[in-house]
C-alpha cells in the first residue's frame, strides 16, 4: 500500500474555544490514523494565539506525530514528506 498524508494547516490570532476545539480534534484524528497502516498526518499550526494557550498546544504536539509551526515547515516539510513516502 502506498503512504498517504494527511495535512492540516491553520493559524491563530485570537485564544478561545476554537483553537482549544481544534487541537483536541486533531489529537483525536491522530489516535485513529495511527491505527491505519500507511497513513500518516502532519499538523501545521501558528499564530499568537498559541503564546497565550501554551498547555494545549504543548499537550497537543506531544500527542501528534508531526507537529509543526510555520518557520519549521518551512524548513522541514519537504524532507519529512519525502521520508514519509519513502518508509
């Protein structure tokens, strides 16, 4: 079977219930995709809302395999697809 990504990309001005919604969505989606085979999932998330909710994003990015900011996907996501496609 050939590796499929998911990714999702958002970001964040404002604290509230929607990012704190959000994080907990993705959490969830990731326990489930880590149940199947080949399929992996990037979260990509920034803005200054996370500087002012840092145990949600900190709880979330221990439980989601690939998190990232802006600045490291910049500067990494090409290499982790291509390691991801290539496992």
């Amino acid at each position: 079977m050939k590796p499929r990504i998911a990714i999702e990309c958002n970001f964040y001005n404002t604290t509230g219930s929607k990012p704190i919604e959000t994080a907990s969505a993705y959490v969830d989606l990731q326990r489930r995709i880590r149940q199947k085979e080949g399929i992996h999932f990037i979260w990509i998330t920034d803005g200054p809302a996370w500087d002012r909710m840092k145990p949600t994003i900190i709880q979330s990015f221990k439980e989601i395999d690939f998190p990232m900011n802006y600045t490291v996907a910049n500067e990494k996501i090409d290499s982790v697809i291509s390691n991801l496609l290539s496992a």
